[in-house]
C-alpha cells in the first residue's frame, strides 16, 4: 500500500517535470521565437516596386507647339496651306528616337498672318527689329514665319523669342515642309535630348559624345569661383573690375536659368601664383602645346581652395604669365595661335593666359598704377565656356542661318527652351534609373533598412517622375522640369540617404556567430528536456493502452 | 622578415550565395569596347577627373609600416597630378605624434630617412577612430551624413577614376580595421557594386596589400574594376625592412617595389597598367602578386598608369568665343552695393545657429 502510493507520487512528480519541461519548451517556441524573429527584423516600408519597374517601360513623349504662319503677299490657291498643313503633319508625325522609349510630338497649325503682323514685318528696317515681332511667353512654342524673301530677310532669321522667319523660294509644299522640319529638327535640338537620354541611362548603352563628356550633369546648384593669379605683385601689378564684369556679362546668362538651377558666384586673387607647366620658347613669345595643358592645371588645382558646399563647381582661371615668360600663347596641334588664348577641362572649367601689352617695350618704366584688365574680353571667354560646360551651346546643323543676337550673354528663348528640354528627359531618366537600382539593391541585399522617411521620398520621386511626363506629353515645358527636378532631388536623397547603411555593416555569416552563444546554452536543455517529455508521454500511453 | 599576421581568424565563413544573379553583367557591354576608341577623336581618355581613396586600417606603433604605405602613396599620387580634394586619406593611427616616435612629426617609408612621407602638406581626412569599416563603406557609397564636410567625400561621377589604396592585416575574405572590426570581401564588392549602380565611377582601380589579399577582390562583380594584390589566398604579405632606430618595419614589399616603379613615372608617362602588374616578383617579394582583369573592359596592355594615379586631365582649345556687348563701366562706378558699418542697412533679424557639433545620422 504505501509502496503504490510512493511508487503513484514519484511519477506524479515525474509527470509535473515533464509538463513543466514541455510548457516551458511551447512557450520559447511559440513567444520565443516569433518575438526574436519580430524583433531583429530588418524594418522595411513597402515600397511601389511594381511601379518603379514600369517607370523605365512608359515613354517619355515630348510635345512641342509649331505654329507656321503664312506671310508673304504671293497668292496660292486656297488648298496651298491644308495642303502644307497635311504634309507637314505628316512629316512631323510621332517619331521614336532609334528605339529608345523617347518620342516627339508636333502639334503642328498654319494659318495666314493676320494684317497687323504683316505690317509689322513690312515696317522691320533691319533684322533686329524683327525680334520684336510676335513675341511669345510660351518657351514651347515655335513660329515659323514664311515671309518674302527681301534684303533683311535673304535666308532663314533666327529670333530670339521662338520666332524663325523662312524666306519664301517658291517651293511646292512638300519642299517647303521638309526644309520647316529641318529648321525645326535644328532648333529644338532634337539630337541633343537623345544623347541626353543616352547619357543618363549610364554607360551601358552610351556612344561618347564629346557634348555630354563635356559638361555637367543638371545638378540643383553649381559653385562658380573665377581666380586671378598674379605671379609678380612686385613687377607688374594687376586688378580686375570683377563685380562690373559679373554684373555686366555673366549675370545675364545666369538671370535666363533663374528658378531652374542656383548658381553661387565668387571670386579671389592670387598673389605669387603662376601657371604650372614649362612652357616651350618660340621666336620671340613662349607658348604651350596641347600636350602640355594638362599639367598646367594640376599643380594649380590645389592652390585654388576648396568648396564649402557639395555643389559641382566651375573654375575659372585668368592667368597672367611671368614676365621672363610672356608673351605666353597656346598652340594647336597645327602651331597655330589659339585666338582667345584659352582652354577648358571637362567638368572642371576654364583657363585663359592674359598677356599684358606693351608689357615688353618699357619694361624699366615703373608702373605708375595697377593695370586693369579688360573684363569684356575675359567675360567673352568664360561665358563661351560656361555655356559649354553647362551645355547650352547650340550647334547648328543648318549652316546658312542668319541668328540674331541677344547683345548680352542673355540665353535665347529657344536655347532656354532647349536646355529645359533636355536636362527635363536627363533628370527623367536619372531619377529613373536611381529608383531602379535602389530597388535592385534591396533585393540583392536583404541588410538594408528602409524608414518611413525613405518610403516617403521614393514615393514621391515615383509621383513626381509620372507628373513630369504627363507635362511634357501635354507641352508644359517649364513645369515638366520643375517636377522632373523635384523627382531627382526625392530619388538622390533616398538613395544617398545615411539610414540606409545603419546594417549593412553586419553580414549575414556574423549572425550565427553572435546567435550560437546565446542560443546554444539555454536551447539545448530546452529541447532536450522537450524531448525527454514526449517520450516519457509516449510510453505511459503505450503502458496504458496495454 | 616575417610580419605578424593572422592567418586564421575565428570566422564563421557562411556559404554567399546572392550574388550569382549580377555577375552577366561584366559581359554585356564589353560589346561597347569599339566606342573607347572614338573616345579619342576629340579627348584623350574616357574620364574627366580622378579620384582616390587610400586606406590604412591597422594602428598601434608595431603597425608603422602601414602608415607609412599609405603615406607613401599619397606622396605618390600627389606627385602625379591628383588634388588634395580629390583624395580621400584615411590613417587610423598618428605614428608622427606617437610617444614612441624618436623623430616626432614625422613618418619615413625607409630606414635612410630620405623622404619624409608626413611632410608639409599632408592632408588626413579621416583619422584615429574614425576610420571604421561604416565610414569606409559611407564614403564610397556616398551615405554620409548631410553635414560632412566636402573634403571627406567622395563627389565622383560616371566620368571617374578611382584608385582604391588599402593596407592593414587581413585574412581570407576580410581586413581589419583598427583592431576592433573588419570589413569581408563581400561587403566590399556590394558597396562598389553600388557605386557602379548609381554611376559613381568609369574605371576603379583597387590596390590591397595585406594578408591573403587576393581574397578581398575575388567577390568582386561590378564592371569595369581592375584589382591588384600582394599575395595569394593562403600567403602572407612580408614587410621589407626595419629601422633600427625605431624598432619596427617601416615598410612592407610589395609597396615598397610599386613606390619604386612609380618614382620612376612622370606626369606625362605611358607607363601602363601591364608594367605596373609586373611589380615586385616573387623573388623580390617573396608573396605572389595577384592581379584581376577580366571585370575590365580594356586592354591592361593600353591602360596608362596615369588613368589611375595621376590626374592627365582632357583638355579642349576654345577655339571661337561668343561676341558680347561691350557694356562700359558706370561714372559713378557704385556695382558693388559696398556699404561700410554704419551705411549699410542692417538686417538685424536674421537668426543664426551653429551647425552640428558631431554629426548626427537620421535613423
């Protein structure tokens, strides 16, 4: 009896370890565990994938609104312009850029000029005064005027307000619609936004093009510093009227990109500083070959100081040779004088040699005050420059073309428009291609946090990428970059973002390695007591049942 | 002559299996191989400018040499043509200020003491503790906090040319960093795997002479890397000789030999990258030097070295200028709005603030 009843409280007791062995084991694998698995998680937004994927497959579609507009007394029969009308339509119609996913529009009318505008063409003197005529806010639109050919207007005028006035030869329509496209192709840089959509979607599918090597990719700000280096205060003393020559001829051409890009403006003089390099001796005046200007920069590059903001800067240099070295000239590979006697570096800026004249005649006179020197000539030279670099410049494809200038370093409207046209399809596919490659990298690599902060900018990159294609598919310009800008700001700042690195430190293999001695120690018992239990269970069942 | 290193490091190494998918892609534009050449019709090379990145990541007085590797190669760069702002110099350790350095201020990459490598212009950008695996990695992937200051980052583009330096103790498939940490080969080939996805570089160029370096590039995957290394899987990198007034190596081989190859080579030099492979022979170096090309897209063979140590920049004569103008200066000559103190309106509402102290990361 009492031995029953020791032998009944003995596997009592067992029975308790057991349960308590298996409650413990339950509640680590079914709190435990999830509660680990939750909280080491990598914490991830869900983010548009699906969207970002089709961003690169939807076309970039461009509009562009031409209006021709007849203005010559020559009568036609009353089907000549539905007749040009159709032809030019057909011309013009959508086009596929070599099978990328970029295509144009023309939303093309033609109409008689109406009395007004023809007086006013009549009264025109010279070519200048033509600028004048029909004058457009619309930086999208295009007219083409057809006029009589006359002495002001003996090939075709290029205005700067969007307005090309074509000298009528009498062609039939279909000569006249193939030269409009022509000029139409050539003004707004048709080519140009290719290559830019080329160049953006990197250099998997680039040809080099010098154009896009050149200059700076769109970049919100631009630091612009212009350098005077004075190599021999003691012997020549020079200045230079900076501020006039920044207000009078720079500040135009940065007033034309107001709102679409900042530009910060300095400037400083140094003393004691020549220009690296040995340049070579000539008869009579030094010079520098072309192998030779790489190396006139290097050695500068470092005495220029640095930035203080991230923007990509453009450096010009105005340097004043030493007096044992002047005349100092750059050569061509054809030992040929360079007539503005400057150079530029890619992404880097400018360097132009200012020799100072009649230096050489009366050396042994002191000089009586500092020379100062001439900022128009300067100025020519660095606004040529920057409009490379930033690629405003317009190559004309059509040679005997007649374009008025605007006096100033003004941009044109159609250069503006050019410019907005296509930095718009360049930012496009930047903003594209960053949303892509970051959603390749997060899956590549599953360490990467997303924030809630993050999945705000790239959603509103995504956003913004589909506004700035519908604008430009409807023909606002101005609006379609404003928000192709906005959407490579969002993409840049999500991708580049610091909380993107807070893991990734942290390779997958070094988990075990923090894992295993935590969870081997308590583990073990567990399971081994979770498995005692079960078969403990098991037998008593089978003893049962017997 | 041999240095300490580790040979076998207590690391779990976990079979890497994610990033077979990308590796197609060095193929793909090999294709583009032809354009390279027309590159040359109006520029000389297919990037505009040149950065570089040199790392050492060991510290203590024992690891002088490292210092001095870095050092030396800076010195090197330098030399050939690349700004302070375009370097990105990472010393994890101060050997010329250290106690036991009986020439303070100075650092000597040789036992005759004729070039001293810390001299006048040395520009560190990251020193001491900073110098982590997550700054390393921060800076080539561009993640830097908003208030880092210009001259600790890397502003590349896809125009490019990258010189990765690296020097430390390291094993298979890692390098330390300052004792404390190390960065795996893995680690390193995403984050330029990621520089290449978002078009931070043309060309790179890594360099590594540690331990067992080979290991460090064979996980590499992104286009365009051309990698060089001063042993093999299972070799150890020895150093070249001790200064016995300091008591410790102050040099290791196989830089020694590539700073010796690279004294010889002038701003203007057609060195190419295939004599720079040669460097440092068995015999010489006693490590084998290992090199990987087939992620790079051009021949070894036409590649300058100066693409990658130097700064050769592409020029362009201007040749026609546009016509402005001519607007004369006003008589009053009153452009520049200067006011003195008391002229001026002041806009005394603006409200200053200093930037962060220690820059703070957004989680």
């Amino acid at each position: 009896m009492e031995t029953i009843t020791k032998k009944e409280t003995n596997e009592n007791e067992i029975r308790t370890h057991h349960i308590a062995a298996l409650g413990i084991g339950i509640l680590c694998v079914v709190i435990g565990i999830p509660l680990w698995w939750k909280t080491t998680e990598v914490y991830r937004v869900s983010l548009p994938y699906s969207d970002i994927q089709h961003l690169s497959d939807t076309k970039i579609e461009y509009l562009i609104d031409v209006d021709v507009i007849w203005a010559t007394d020559v009568k036609k029969d009353s089907l000549f312009l539905p007749d040009l009308a159709l032809n030019l339509n057909r011309l013009l119609e959508v086009k596929q850029h070599q099978g990328s996913t970029l295509f144009s529009i023309f939303r093309v009318a033609v109409r008689e000029a109406e009395k007004s505008e023809l007086l006013a063409i009549k009264k025109s003197s010279n070519v200048a005064e033509l600028s004048g005529v029909l004058a457009s806010d619309n930086v999208n639109k295009y007219n083409i005027i057809i006029t009589q050919e006359s002495s002001i207007i003996s090939q075709p005028v290029v205005a700067s307000n969007n307005n090309v006035f074509l000298p009528y030869n009498n062609a039939d329509t279909s000569g006249l619609s193939a030269q409009i496209k022509h000029l139409l192709m050539d003004i707004i840089r048709e080519s140009a936004v290719f290559k830019s959509l080329e160049a953006a979607q990197g250099l998997r599918a680039q040809r080099p093009d010098k154009d896009t090597m050149r200059s700076f990719r769109f970049h919100p700000g631009f630091d612009i510093t212009f350098t005077l280096l004075v190599p021999e205060p003691d012997h020549v003393s020079v200045t230079w009227n900076i501020e006039h020559g920044l207000k009078a001829y720079l500040e135009p051409l940065l007033d034309s990109l107001k709102g679409y890009t900042k530009f910060s403006v300095a400037s400083q003089i140094l003393y004691f500083i020549s220009l690296g390099g040995k340049p070579k001796k000539g008869d009579n005046f030094y010079y520098y070959s072309e192998q030779d200007l790489p190396h006139v920069i290097n050695p500068l590059e470092s005495k220029l100081g640095s930035h203080a903001s991230n923007n990509p800067g453009l450096n010009y240099v105005v340097g004043v040779p030493l007096k044992s070295r002047s005349p100092l000239y750059i050569l061509n590979n054809k030992g040929e004088r360079v007539p503005s006697n400057s150079f530029i570096s890619p992404r880097w800026g400018g360097i132009l040699i200012y020799n100072i004249e009649g230096e050489g005649a009366n050396v042994s006179t002191p000089q009586t005050g500092p020379i100062s020197l001439d900022m128009h000539k300067i100025m020519e030279v660095f606004v040529t420059q920057t409009r490379l670099l930033l690629n405003i410049h317009h190559q004309w494809m059509t040679k005997e073309i007649e374009v008025l200038p605007t006096g100033s370093s003004r941009l044109h409207q159609w250069e503006i428009a050019g410019w907005l046209r296509c930095r718009c399809v360049e930012n496009l596919v930047t903003a594209t291609t960053t949303l892509q490659s970051l959603a390749q990298l997060l899956e590549e690599i599953k360490n990467i946090v997303i924030n809630d902060e993050i999945g705000k900018e790239v959603e509103s990159a995504v956003a913004s990428i589909k506004e700035s294609k519908l604008l430009l598919r409807n023909g606002k310009l101005e609006e379609a970059f404003l928000a192709s800008k906005a959407a490579v700001d969002a993409s840049e700042l999500a991708f580049f973002h610091p909380s993107l690195l807070e893991l990734l430190y942290f390779p997958e293999d070094q988990k075990f390695a923090i894992y295993i001695p935590l969870f081997l120690p308590i583990s073990l018992p567990v399971l081994t007591s979770m498995f005692n239990a079960i078969k403990w269970f098991r037998q008593r069942r089978k003893v049962k049942v017997e | 002559m041999a240095t300490p290193c580790i040979n076998k490091f207590s690391r779990l190494t976990a079979v890497v299996f994610i990033f077979s998918i990308s590796c197609f892609q060095g193929f793909v534009y090999s294709n583009s191989a032809t354009n390279v050449d027309s590159v040359e019709d109006f520029f000389k090379s297919g990037h505009t400018n040149n950065w570089a990145v040199l790392v050492d990541t060991s510290r203590f007085w024992f690891n002088y040499r490292h210092v001095a590797n870095v050092l030396s190669v800076y010195r090197s760069v330098k030399r050939l043509g690349i700004p302070d702002s375009q370097i990105i110099l990472m010393v994890a350790d101060d050997m010329a200020c250290n106690p036991r350095n009986p020439r303070p201020a100075t650092v000597f990459n040789n036992a005759n003491q004729n070039i001293n490598v810390y001299g006048d212009d040395v520009e560190v950008d990251y020193r001491g503790y900073e110098v982590t695996v997550e700054n390393f990695i921060r800076v080539l992937t561009g993640r830097l906090p908003p208030s880092t200051p210009r001259s600790k980052r890397l502003l590349s583009d896809e125009r490019s040319n990258i010189l990765v330096y690296m020097t430390g103790h390291g094993g298979d498939g890692f390098l330390k960093f300052q004792d404390a940490e190390e960065v795996s080969s893995v680690e390193l080939a995403d984050a330029f795997e990621q520089m290449w996805q978002k078009q931070r570089y043309h060309e790179l160029f890594f360099m590594i002479d540690t331990c067992q370096a080979e290991s460090m590039f064979q996980k590499f995957y992104s286009p365009n890397l051309l990698a060089v290394a001063s042993s093999r899987v299972g070799e150890d990198s020895l150093s070249h000789h001790v200064d016995p007034a300091l008591g410790v190596y102050v040099i290791d081989r196989y830089t020694y030999y590539a700073l010796e190859f690279l004294e010889t080579v002038k701003p203007g030099s057609k060195k190419t990258m295939a004599q720079f492979f040669k460097v440092c022979p068995k015999h010489h170096c006693i490590s084998t030097v290992s090199t990987r090309t087939d992620l790079f897209k051009r021949n070894v063979t036409d590649t300058l070295l100066t693409d990658f140590f130097g700064g050769v920049r592409n020029v362009e004569l201007l040749t026609e200028t546009v016509s402005l103008d001519k607007i004369d200066l006003p008589p009053n000559n009153d452009l520049t709005n200067s006011c003195s103190k008391d002229s001026c309106a002041t806009n005394e509402n603006t409200k200053f603030t200093f930037p962060d102290q220690i820059p703070k990361v957004l989680i």
